[in-house]
C-alpha cells in the first residue's frame, strides 16, 4: 500500500506541477491521505493483535453485545494514541496528561 501511496503523490506532484487543468489533484490528493489513513489503522491493528490475548478480544465483543455501544471517537482516538505509543509513534504525553488528550 505504501508503493501506492507513493506513486499517488508523485501523480500529485507532476499534476500540480503542469497546472492541475482538470482539478484532479485534491482527489489524489484525498485518495492518498485516505490509503494513509488506512495504513495506520492496519498497522494499529496488528500491533493490538499481537498483545491482545483472545480473551481480551472476546471480552470486549461481550461487551458490546450485551450493551450495544461502542466507545466514543474521544475514546477511540486515545486508544488510538496509546498504540502509536506502543508502537514507539507519537508524542509521549506530559507528567499528568491522559493519553490522547489533545
């Protein structure tokens, strides 16, 4: 994916350089941040795999069964944050400061 995403900015770069006559750019543009974005998340997600057990995983489908909500995008972006920490990605936050807090 990443090859993908490389080669959408290089179309951007050369588009943009001869004038963008046919407004395409802000698609590739939004077509390369959205395949980033996705990156990210897989790569979120395999790390959360890897010190997940299956019990956590179950547990937390438990409970989302038996309530029927899943976690905020306030709590999903700390969660968020706290892989990419894991992950050695981010910005580690302040003495006192909750992780994801902005």
């Amino acid at each position: 994916m990443s090859d993908l995403i490389e080669r959408l900015n290089d179309a951007w770069r050369k588009l943009y350089g001869d004038g963008d006559e046919h407004d395409v750019c802000d698609t590739i543009a939004e077509a390369a941040a959205a395949l980033e974005a996705a990156r990210e998340d897989a790569e979120r997600w395999r790390h959360a795999r890897r010190i997940l057990t299956v019990e956590d995983i179950e547990s937390a489908q438990d409970m989302f069964d038996a309530f029927g909500f899943e976690g905020n995008e306030h709590e999903n972006r700390k969660a968020d944050a706290a892989i990419d920490q894991a992950r050695g990605k981010g910005i580690v936050p302040e003495a006192g400061q909750e992780v994801g807090d902005g």
